[in-house]
C-alpha cells in the first residue's frame, strides 16, 4: 500500500516495510554473470529507429545500444545527482515542515535505493566496455553528463531558494524509469537479458517508491511561505521542465562525436556511419519525431508525456509548459 | 486542583493539562480510555488567576505523593506551557511528555519574533489589557467561544468558564520577561503533536525544539487546533504507543 499522502503516517509505516522487505542487492540480485550479448539490443526502436529512418540491421542494433546506454546514464546522472542535493531539497525542506519520522526514514531509503540504482547502471555501462573493447571515457563522450551543466545548476539554485524543482525532476524520472521498463518487457527476446534483468530491478523498486517524489512535493505545498518563496514555487514545475528539455536534446547532439571515434572500434564506426541518416531526415520532422513520437526522449522532454505530473500540478497550481 | 481522575489503582500516571478555552472535562474520553492501565489525572487550571509558581509547585507536591512508577504529562494549547514547565522541573523523574498544539515557554519567546505568529496572537495581546477580557468574558461569552468555529477549528464548544482561564495569557507573558535568560533541558521523551491546519500557531520547526528538548519526535496531523477530539482514535493510538514504548 502506497501512501498518497504524507499525513498518513500508517500507510507510510506499511510502504516502508514493504520496500525494506524486497529492497535487492546490487551484488547477489542482478545475474551480473550473464555478461553482456553484443549482437543484442538495449532500448527497443520503433520504426523510424528513433530519428534514423532506414537504418540497417546492423545500425539498428547499435542505435539501440547508444539509446540504452543513454538511457541507463540519463537515469545514473539523474540519480547521482540527489545525493549532492540531499541536504538542501530534502533534509532542510522535512526539518521545516517536519511532518513525522515515516517520511524521514522512507527519505533515508529512497535515497540509499537511488544511490544503488545509479551504482548498478554504472556497473553495467562498465561491463558494455569491457565485452566491446571500448575506452570508458571515449563511450562517455557520446553519453550525457548532468555534472557542472546549467540544467544542474538550475536545479541547485532553485534547491538554495527553498524550491522544489528537484521534485518535480526526481517525479518525472521516476515516472520513465517505469515507463523504460514496460517498452523493454515488450520486446524481452531481443534485448540483452542482463539489461532486461537490471532494468526490471530497477522498475520494481521505482515503482514501490515512484510516490515519494510527489509525496515530497505535497510537503513542499503544505508548507508556510512567504510571497518569494510562494512566487518560486510557482515556477518550480516551469523550470524543471525548461531545465530539463534543453539539457536532453544539447546531450542527444553528442552523437556527432561518433565521427572523431570510429576508428576507435567497430560500434562508434557503425554509429558514425548512422548520421547521415538523421542530416538527410526533413527537419521539421526531425524536431517532431523527438518531441512527439520518439521513445525514451519525448517522454522526457515532452512534459504532456508524465501524466502523474498533471494531478500534482493542479493541486499545487504549479505553471507548466502544458498549462501555460 | 483535580478536575478528573480514574484508574487510581494504577502504578503510571498520566496527567492531561488542557488548554484555553476549555475545561479539564475535555479529557474525559481520554481519561475513561487509559484509566484501564494508567493511573489518569486530568487537573483543571483555576478560574481565578494564582501564581504561576505556585500552582505548578501545587501539581508537583501532588505527584511526589502519589509516588508513581512512570510519569507521563500531556499538555494541549497553553496546557502545553504548563506540561513544559513541569517537564524542566522534573528532569529525570518525568518518563514522556506530549504537547499537543502547543510549546514551552522558551520557544512560545522565540516565535513570537515571528510577524505572522504575532498576528495569529492577537488575542494574547488583548488579554493582557486591565478590565476589558473581563468584561468581554462577562458581557459576550458565547460569541467568544464562537471564535474558534468562524476560524473553522473546531467543532467542539468549549464552556464558556474556561474563558475565565485567561488569566494565563498575563502570567504567560510575565513569566516570558522573566524567563528570558532561563534555558530550560527537557530530558524526557517528547512527542510534539501538531495541526496541519492550525489557526493560532505555526507548523513548528525542528530547530525550535532542538535547543531544549533532547529526544523529541515531531508529527503532523491534518487537522485543527482540537484535532485530538476530532480523531481520538487516531490519537489514542499514537499516545498508547508512546506511553508503552520502553526506550
């Protein structure tokens, strides 16, 4: 049983108990083992194989392993991230408004899972170079990076006025994640069963733990401010998204650095050979695929995709990209 | 001085100190309910002002005589001040304290520095002007106690003696001139219970209690400023486990 709200110290008590009691552990429940399949695929593609229509077989893998990989860094950077936040968007925000000790204790945990699931995302973006005789530092050129962005710093200075954009971040990720794992789970045969196992770990504890975001964001409304921190919170949403969309499509170009690698190993020369295939797509069609129709990136960057955020918006009467 | 009292037989005892404008029969529910394990006493604060000093020293004579095993004391509103005080007193001897809706003297000071908290106390103020709560009290009682239901706090109609309490508000703020330099050092366990809705007081702050307090545990209840008659069972369980926790 879930809490929808974070006066309910009893349904808290109970969603603690149940995350402690299937948390998993990195080493012993993740068959790390199954090493990585090279000729699978990570994030399954749709037709247009995300903005690379008439991709080959061969691209089409690759893509699907760049896609994955970003998919896995995204929510690694995202989940990184909390920590270096923790004492300003959440410690300083439950000691104003210190609703009861369940929402502490279920903060403690929340962030100790996050802190794991960016360690097992690691682990497996690690393992991808080991099994592909590439350099780590040369994949992380492709890959995004939320350390020292203006995103990042966006976020903290919003955290330092008493905002709560970093909630309504956290929220958003949290809703992907699951919704990453179920366009997995449609294609289970395909992709590499150790990504499949890791995201499917990774899903269950976001979903046990998917509300504590909004539940945070519900303290954040609940409490006494005054007219500055009112306007703040007023545009915590706006600026999350604003922060946010920006960030993903500038980290998506990093792409065209495929080019200064391909002689590095085969998967940058394959993923090089890819990009013309996205310069010759119409442009117009190239924004609206990645807005609107693509997997993994609409869903981030376009805030109509995070249909949990809507209720919380109107109850804060937080201003959005949708509502404005 | 005792307003209610049951469960004599009892080895713990748990005194219920209320607020203003009500009488120790807001506790009765909660006295019949603990009586089946504690001894429960709810005393009820003098209609005619007296010294603070004096009465305080009135509740502790009385508990050194009874020799309890266990001593607990809930406080409520201003029953919270007189729980606090009597806490810093007993140091070591007091086995759990919980303020419902309100705080000790020393932090009441702190807020006040507060402009909305002052505004929300306005009351306060007026209380402390010679003759006029009394002829208020004496002309137009019923329309004061319906202070709190246009505020939407309460359901509940306290009687309208307990306005006759308001005494306290003087003593309150003459002890919080002299107590200016007092740091008290709440040793026992403290459970701080608090409306999300209420009109009087501001949702506190853990660093409002952290000087003086040295194991306290704040919850957040939805809810007014009477929350506790409001949801008695929900109350009733925090304070069962509280009373029993051994820690």
């Amino acid at each position: 049983m879930k809490s929808k709200s974070p006066f309910d110290d009893e349904a808290l008590h109970l969603q603690l108990l149940v995350q402690k009691k299937h948390g998993w552990d990195l080493e012993n429940d993740i068959p790390w083992d199954l090493g990585i399949k090279t000729d699978a695929f990570l994030a399954p593609l749709d037709e247009d194989a995300l903005v690379f229509p008439g991709a080959s077989a061969e691209q089409r893998i690759v893509i699907s392993q760049l896609l994955g990989l970003m998919v896995n860094q995204t929510i690694s950077e995202m989940e990184s991230s909390m920590p270096k936040l923790k004492l300003l968007a959440w410690e300083n925000k439950l000691k104003a408004y210190p609703v009861n000790p369940e929402m502490f204790e279920l903060g403690e945990l929340f962030y100790e899972e996050e802190r794991k699931h960016a360690l097992s995302f690691i682990r497996y973006q690690e393992l991808f170079c080991k099994t592909n005789n590439i350099e780590p530092h040369e994949l992380n050129q492709l890959l995004p990076c939320a350390l020292n962005s203006n995103f990042m710093k966006a976020i903290t200075w919003n955290a330092e006025q008493g905002g709560a954009s970093f909630w309504w971040l956290v929220a958003a990720v949290e809703e992907v994640s699951v919704q990453i794992f179920k366009s997995v789970n449609k294609c289970r045969k395909e992709v590499d069963p150790l990504y499949y196992h890791l995201h499917q770990k990774h899903a269950e504890e976001e979903i046990r733990h998917e509300n504590y975001a909004f539940l945070m964001l519900e303290v954040d409304h609940a409490q006494r401010k005054n007219l500055k921190q009112n306007l703040i919170n007023k545009t915590d949403l706006l600026l999350a998204e604003s922060a946010a969309t920006p960030w993903v499509l500038t980290e998506l170009t990093k792409i065209y650095r495929a080019r200064d690698l391909k002689h590095k190993s085969p998967f940058f020369e394959i993923l090089a050979s890819c990009i013309p295939l996205m310069e010759n797509m119409d442009k117009r069609r190239l924004i609206k695929n990645l807005y609107k129709d693509s997997p993994y990136v609409s869903w981030l960057v376009n805030p109509n995709m995070k249909t949990k955020h809507h209720e919380m918006q109107k109850k804060t009467g937080a201003l959005s990209w949708v509502s404005a | 001085m005792i307003g209610l009292e049951a469960g004599k037989e009892h080895p713990d005892l748990i005194i219920f100190i209320h607020g203003f404008p009500d009488m120790a029969s807001v506790w009765k529910e909660y006295v019949d309910e603990l009586a089946l394990t504690y001894h429960v006493i709810a005393p009820q604060i003098p209609l005619k002002q007296v010294n603070y000093l004096s009465f305080q020293n009135k509740i502790l004579k009385w508990i050194a005589a009874k020799k309890p095993r266990k001593v607990f004391i809930v406080g409520h509103d201003l029953g919270a001040v007189w729980a606090s005080s009597l806490a810093d007193l007993l140091k070591k001897d007091l086995t759990g304290l919980i303020l419902i809706n309100g705080m000790g003297i020393r932090e009441f000071q702190n807020r006040l520095k507060n402009p909305e908290q002052l505004l929300r106390s306005w009351y306060m103020f007026l209380f402390q002007t010679p003759l006029v709560p009394e002829l208020l009290i004496k002309t137009f009682p019923e329309k004061l106690l319906t202070i709190p239901h246009l505020l939407k706090q309460s359901s509940f109609l306290a009687h309208k003696d307990g306005l006759k309490t308001f005494w306290q508000y003087r003593v309150l703020l003459k002890e919080m001139l002299k107590s200016i330099d007092h740091r008290p050092s709440i040793e026992a366990r403290t459970l701080i219970l608090w409306a999300s809705r209420d009109a009087f007081l501001l949702i506190p702050k853990r660093e409002e209690f952290e000087e003086h307090y040295k194991n306290f545990q704040i919850r957040i209840i939805e809810g007014d400023h009477w929350f506790h008659l409001a949801q008695t069972e929900k109350v009733f369980g925090l304070m069962k486990k509280f009373f029993g926790d051994p820690a």
